[in-house]
C-alpha cells in the first residue's frame, strides 16, 4: 500500500487483568505479531493497556510502577523483529511525577513519548488523582527502556566512509592516501610535520565535534530550544580534544563554539573522588533520543584500527549494498604501532589499508610515504599509542599500559552488539532522512566536515 502514499493501521484491543502486567504485554506483543502477518503497519493499543485503565489507587503503588515499566521494556525487545510500529499506553515516572503516557516504538527502539495533557476529573474520572499534565513537559524527556550511546561516531562513519568511497571512485581528482581526521593530535602533527599532505586528510570532522554541531542544530530544533541556551560537555581520552573544540572553524551554528567545554577522562574521575561519588554503585540511565543511540561500529573508535574497521564495513555497504562480515576487517585490529592489509571489495577491487598509532610510527609512515617505500589507499593515524583507548587523557595506572586491555574491552562490546553497521544505526538513518538528506550533501558539508586550511599552525605565516 505504500506505493500508492497510504499506511495499513489498526487499533487492537487485548483482554486485559488489572495490574497484571506480564499477562497484559504478553497480550500485546501476540496482537502485534497477528497484526504483523496481516500487514500492518502501524499498530495503537489502548490507554494504560500495560497496567489496564482501571486500577485506581494501585497506580500509587511503587510495585505496580516498576512491574510497568519491566513490562514494558519487555514488549519492547519481544516486538523487535516485527515491521511494523507500535503505539503502548503505560503509566511513566519522570522525576517524582507520573504521567499517563503513549509509547511509540519500532523493532526494538523507542521512538517517543506522549503524555497525557488533558487530565479529566469529572463523573467517573478522576485521573488527576494519579497523573499529572504532560503539557508542561514539552521541552524534556521521558527515558523509557535502557538505550546505547556513541551517536556522534556512527555518523562520522556515515561521513567519512562516503567521502572515502566517493575519492576512490574519483581516484584522479584527489591526491593519495586518504587520511582519517578524527585524531586531533595526528592533524596537528601532519600540519606541522608535512604540511603538503594536509589535502589528504578527510574532510569529516571528529565524532566530539560533528556532535556538538547537531546538538545546536538538529538537537535544538527538536526540542525547541534557542541554541545559544545549549552548553555542550565533552568527556574525553584526548587532552588535544581540548584545542580541536577551541579551533575558529568549530564554530558552525553561531559565534559560540560547537562543543563549549571539554573534559579529560582523568578530570572527570578526579571531580568524582573530589564530590565522593562512586559510578560503580549508580543507577544505568538511557541516554537521551535523538543523539542516543550507538551501534558497535561506534564503540570501537577508541580502539586501534577501529575507525578503519569501521569505515570499511561502512563503505564495503555503500558500494555493494550488503553488508560484509563484521569481522572481515580484523587483519587491521590490535595495538601493533603499524598495521596494513589489503581487502578486496566487489566492483572496487584491492584496497590497501594501514593503521598507525603513535607519533614516533606516524613520522615514519609519512617518511616512507614521501620516499615511495609505501602506498595505500586509506590511512588511519591516532597519536596516541593503542589509540583512544591509550589517550594522554586517560587515567594513569602506575607502570602499567592499560591500552591494550581497554582495546580489547571495546572489541568484545562490538562482538556483542545487536547492530554492528553504522548505516544501521535507527537514529543515523532518521536524522539524514529528516535533516541531513544524504551523505556529503551541503547541510552535510556545513555541519559534519571542515577546513583544515582554516586555521593555521604556530610555525606558519
């Protein structure tokens, strides 16, 4: 039906038991996969259908509350591999507030939140007795089932491995190899060390800055905040994080910086010690939507040879439409200071890879680069040895090189990953379908890549 503009919807009503919650989304999710066989695309159930609308005072039971939302995060995860979008009515908690809320969600992911405004109190209703108005909530956000993060990276590769494809199908038009340039401490280095490869570098800017520009963009314009209101915090590994924020050209949506402080990995424990909290004994939280969601492509960044592990899954994707192996890359992983391997990609043919971390390996890469002892097509470079995951701002451990061992935490949470392909990221897809139009388009360019000749180096004039 699509073809013709129109959606198949239905409004499915499940034989409810009040405070029941188990036996009511199990209801649920067998309606959805009936309505999933019947080509449905869009399924709503009633208000309060996880608890049932006529539990009266039990809404006020802390019991019932919690029993609601494992239900629902449940319903959640059981309607994932269904294609169609489910609407869910459930009593929700913000704050020390509840609200009666409608749950949108598709395979798996949450879409959004509506609570109730209008709050009747007349004849047989009496809701304001439990719920509270949604009206005033409209620039906030409701959690509802626990989400992963690294947005920013996802999209970095959507960027880069695009850019990537596009130079080595125009293979005459560009200057060989290309450069990643999501490792500020690398593009100073190269600016400084070998100024006339600068041309080389991608033009995509960092996961940290490509994210604080949509986070006064996209971000502000759905919530509908004055961008000027919002105050960006990086957390980071990378103490060069800190003057890659302060560049003049990171300064997309107005005179303010796109990313407005940012903090090392060691600075944030030591503000931790300082206050005397202990992450180890809080709460998980979901991060916030949209910008929230990651992929295990994203994870690996801080790993070296992710970024290129990453990139390559990514662009393998563009070029032939299916997805590789999410291990074909491996050859390139690992925290040897040089790595290279060549892959080959249908209707490309070979591509020759390197992974260089450390700046002592990155010095006599470019050497051997500008002797002709080597050639390569894509370059990833971190400046610190074992990458991110080794980064100047990490926290120290006394005789002890702890990259190695992060490294290998970040490859095994990708292994585990349910979406591993940054073009599979829901929200990646979402924001370019709704913002960003495509890969390298001009809201692209503006937002998501940059000027390395914009700002020049101490040494030049």
């Amino acid at each position: 039906m699509d073809n013709f503009g129109f959606l198949k919807v239905a409004a499915a009503v499940p034989h409810v038991r009040v405070a029941d919650c188990d036996y009511n989304t199990e209801r649920m999710a067998a309606m959805a996969e009936e309505a999933a066989r019947r080509g449905v695309e869009i399924v709503a159930f009633p208000e309060l259908g996880v608890t049932a609308y006529t539990c009266g005072d039990l809404l006020l039971q802390q019991t019932l509350l919690d029993a609601a939302d494992e239900a629902l995060e449940r319903l959640v995860r059981a309607t994932r591999k269904l294609p169609l979008t489910l609407i869910a009515g459930a009593p929700l908690r913000h704050g020390s507030t509840l609200y009666n809320c409608a749950v949108v969600f598709t395979q798996g992911k949450v879409l959004g939140v509506v609570p109730k405004t209008y709050i009747p109190d007349y004849g047989e209703f009496y809701e304001n007795r439990w719920f509270a108005s949604g009206a005033g909530i409209s620039d906030e956000h409701i959690a509802v089932a626990g989400q992963q993060a690294d947005f920013g990276a996802d999209l970095t590769i959507m960027e880069e491995g695009s850019e990537f494809v596009d130079r080595f199908t125009h293979r005459e038009r560009y200057t060989w190899p290309m450069f990643t340039s999501c490792c500020p401490g690398w593009v100073r280095f190269l600016k400084g060390q070998f100024p006339d490869y600068t041309d080389n570098l991608s033009t995509a800017k960092s996961p940290q800055q490509m994210f604080g520009a949509l986070a006064k963009s996209y971000f502000a314009e759905k919530i509908g905040v004055d961008p000027k209101r919002i105050f960006v915090v990086s957390i980071m590994p990378c103490i060069a994080k800190k003057s890659e924020a302060a560049l003049p050209t990171m300064r997309t949506i107005s005179d303010d910086p796109d990313v407005d402080v940012v903090l090392t990995t060691r600075e944030i424990v030591r503000m931790f010690r300082g206050e005397q909290i202990n992450p180890a004994t809080m709460e998980e939280t979901p991060f916030d939507s949209p910008l929230g969601t990651g992929t295990g492509a994203a994870v690996i960044f801080g790993a070296s040879g992710g970024v290129m592990d990453a990139a390559l899954r990514s662009a393998y994707y563009l070029v032939t439409g299916s997805n590789p192996d999410p291990d074909a890359f491996s050859a390139i992983r690992g925290v040897k200071g040089w790595k290279e391997a060549t892959f080959t990609i249908p209707k490309v043919g070979d591509l020759s890879v390197a992974v260089v971390s450390g700046l002592s390996n990155a010095r006599q890469l470019m050497t051997d680069l500008e002797e002709g002892r080597v050639h390569y097509d894509f370059v990833e470079v971190m400046a610190c040895p074992g990458g991110c995951a080794g980064g100047g701002g990490q926290p120290i451990h006394d005789g002890t090189e702890m990259a190695e061992a992060r490294g290998n935490v970040l490859w095994s949470i990708d292994k585990k990953s349910p979406v591993r392909f940054s073009h599979e990221n829901p929200e990646v897809q979402t924001l370019y379908r709704e913002y960003l139009r495509a890969p390298l388009s001009g809201r692209s360019h503006h937002l998501l890549h940059t000027d390395h000749e914009g700002w020049k180096m101490p040494n030049q004039k």
